[in-house]
C-alpha cells in the first residue's frame, strides 16, 4: 500500500531530505531548506530551534537516539536536544548533507563521516560528552568519506570518491572502483546497507558499468544485475533493507525500486510517487518504509490480513454473510452458527440446537443491520 503526500496538494511543506524517529514515536522530517518538521501521524508540524540557533550552522541531518534525543547536524557542528534543552553541542566541520554520512554504535554513541575535500580526520566518534577523529595515522587510507556503515563485528564499511573501504582496528582494506578512478571532487558512494545474509550493498551515484546499484563481492564492487533488472543504468542516493529482508533503493531520477532475491519492483511518478528524486529512504517501528522525495513524503506498508476459521473458534468454514456493528464488533452468518467475533479478537457463537434455530441465521443478521 502506498501513500503520498505533496507540496502542489498541500499535504507536505516541503521537499524532504532524511527523517529520523524518537524513541516517544514521533517522526521527524528535515527539509531540503534546513527546516524541521515534528509529523504526529496527520500533519507536518514545524519545530523551531530558537536557542541553538547561534550554536551550528544550516542542519543538514537529523537522527533519534536510544535515549530519547534527537541529533541536528549542521555544517560546523552537532547538536543533542532532549526535554527540549541542548543537552550536547560539538563544533565539527565538513559535515556534508547525505543521511548516509553517521552510524550508531551498538553502545548508542555515533560514528560520523565528513565528506568535504580538504578534511585530514574523516571519521569521527561522538559520545555525549566528547568527539575524537580518525584518518590515515589511525588506518584511514581515504577522504572525504560520504557514507558509512557498521560492519556488526566492531568494524566499519566507508564509502569514498572513488573506493568502498573495510576498517577495523586501525587496519583497512580498500576497494577501488574502475568506474570512479577519474572521480575527483565528486560524491561517489552515497549509500551502504548490510542484507540479512551479511551481504554489502553500495549505491553510487554515478552511472556505468560496476556503478550505480552495486554489491560487494569476490572482493570487488559489481553492479547488480538480472535478467530483467540493470542496476548500473541508475544513480543511487538511498539504500535500505527493510525486517522483510527487501532492499529499498532510492535514485537520483527513477523513484524507488525494491529488490527481494532477483525479483525487482519499481515504483515512480508514474505509479503515483511524488517525485522520481528521492532523498532518504527510512522504516519506522511499525514497519513502514518512508521515502523523502524532492517533492515530498511517500510511505509504503503491507496491510495486515487477520484470518478467522474454525481453527479459531467459527462454527464453521462455510461464512454466507459478515456484517460489522458500531462499536466495532463483526457479526458472521455461518452454516449453522451466528458467530461473534470481539474487538480483541475472541469469538463467540449462538449455535444450532443452543438458542439458534438452523433457518434463521440469514435473517437474523439481517434484522441486526437494520438496527445499527
């Protein structure tokens, strides 16, 4: 199922450019003009930071924490407000808009990248109270680094210009891509994600062979490839799997795709997405994935499919007629059952030989939906 919300129908502010979630549930949207928005399930709410704002400069990421706080990154620094109070505030240049660019540590600290040339210390460990760098005294053979992402074995993948890194330990491994060896200067990897399998996906920006949707593997980035699928023919800004284990990826022109094996889906303007340009792809704790567009904010869930049979306490599998009362009770006429099924799910039955006679069913529930 799928929903969109545009700025031409009024249902979004603006073009969206990640979104993060705070342990209280709420979502939270940041614009392509650095504005925040809070959404509480209907509408896009602007949240204003009157009292950080002489602390960092335009915001250009947003994450939720564990502990209920929510991080703002600007380009000269990083702000934590909780209770609404700042409860951490560090000066960190060269942090470049891409939702790409941090990683939560199992222990809840961050892992930040910074992607602007010129940058020595690329890779930056934040905890609440103190922010230390890293780069190539510590193992780091590349910079800038546009994205990053957890290894699950204490280790990290870093996305360059022009190569996929594995550091861990001060000691790293680099990947060049042939594609991007002239690259200079230029995004290059935009986007990681690790499948359920340990597998290492890398969207590029660029587009060509061994570019665009990739994959780490044999010890080389190769595009993704099918018999009815080539992923080097799209630019890549967005990666994400989803609990199902689906990839979602987000490009740069072409919408949404979603890849579950070798099977590829595709979802664009076309099919009602509110732009082909999307930003950050995102799945909140119910399971939606929520893709921020040039235009907008689309979100995509399967609808839940609850299933009532004999195993559960019908009369019968032989459901002739099902009618729901006011206050959210479902009235079943079954072959020889009136069944009762309640708001939390339990099931009652008025049977044949216990109150109900045989023949009356049908017409019993019709005169239940002439009184509601």
């Amino acid at each position: 199922m799928h929903t969109s919300s545009r700025i031409q129908d009024g249902s979004a502010p603006s073009g969206m450019y990640t979104i993060a979630q705070t342990s209280d549930g709420f979502l939270w949207f940041l614009s392509s003009r650095g504005d925040i928005y809070r959404f509480d399930g209907v509408q896009f709410r602007p949240w204003r930071l009157p009292a950080d704002a002489g602390l960092i400069d335009r915001i250009r990421n947003i994450v939720g924490d564990q502990a209920g706080g929510l991080w703002a990154l600007g380009a000269n620094g990083i702000v934590r407000r909780k209770l609404g109070l700042v409860a951490s505030h560090f000066e960190l240049e060269g942090l470049m808009p891409n939702a790409g660019n941090i990683s939560e540590d199992p222990d809840g600290s961050w892992w930040v990248v910074r992607g602007e040339n010129g940058i020595s210390e690329p890779v930056c460990h934040i905890t609440e109270s103190a922010v230390k760098c890293f780069g190539k005294s510590d193992g780091i053979p590349i910079s800038p680094i546009d994205a990053i992402l957890a290894d699950g074995r204490g280790g990290f993948w870093l996305g360059g210009q022009a190569a996929l890194v594995h550091w861990h330990e001060g000691v790293s491994e680099m990947y060049p891509i042939e594609g991007l060896k002239s690259n200079t200067g230029a995004p290059g990897i935009m986007s990681l994600a690790r499948g359920p399998d340990g597998s290492v996906w890398v969207g590029i920006v660029s587009k060509g062979s061994g570019l665009g949707l990739a994959r780490f593997e044999q010890s080389s980035v190769r595009s993704f490839v099918t018999q009815t699928f080539d992923g080097s023919k799209f630019g890549v800004f967005a990666l994400r799997f989803d609990r199902e284990g689906n990839l979602w990826v987000g490009t740069d022109n072409d919408g949404v795709f979603r890849v579950h094996g070798n099977a590829v889906d595709h979802y664009a303007r076309a099919e009602g997405l509110s732009s082909d340009f999307v930003r950050t792809l995102f799945e909140d704790r119910e399971g939606i994935v929520w893709a921020a567009t040039s235009n907008g904010v689309d979100k995509f869930h399967d609808p839940l499919v609850t299933t009532f049979s004999a195993v559960e306490g019908l009369g019968k599998d032989w459901a002739v007629g099902v009618s729901a009362s006011r206050d959210g009770t479902i009235w079943v006429a079954n072959a020889e059952s009136l069944d009762h099924i309640e708001k939390n799910g339990s099931i009652s039955s008025i049977r044949t030989g216990s109150g109900l006679p045989g023949s009356q069913v049908s017409s019993l529930l019709e005169d239940h939906a002439g009184n509601m």
